[in-house]
C-alpha cells in the first residue's frame, strides 16, 4: 500500500494526465458559462445507466 501512494505521488504520468483533465473541466465550465454550445443530452455514466444491449440472436 505505501509502495502505491510513492508510486502515485511520485508519478509525472499520472500528475500531467490529472493536470489535463482539470483544464479540460476548466475548459468545459467556461463553455458552458458562456452558453455558447449546442443543445445536447447528457446521460449517465457507468454501466448501471444503461441497459446492455445484446445482438439478436440467431434465428433458428
């Protein structure tokens, strides 16, 4: 467990793709202040919002 937390807090990878998304956020925030963007839908996330969706099957 200690080894991991070196590990993340260590990590230029890990610090650099945190720092990307927090301006991305940053970024978002401002479009959407501004109301400068298309209308759109915003869904869920993770799999217990959507049902899964299965190819029909065979016909036999």
């Amino acid at each position: 467990m200690e080894n991991n937390i070196r590990y993340v807090e260590e990590s230029t990878k890990l610090r650099d793709g945190a720092c990307g998304l927090a301006w991305r956020c940053v970024d978002m925030a401002k479009l959407f202040l501004s109301g400068h963007h298309p209308a759109f839908e915003l869904v869920g996330g993770g799999r217990k919002a959507h049902q899964l969706q299965l190819p029909n099957p065979p016909a036999k």
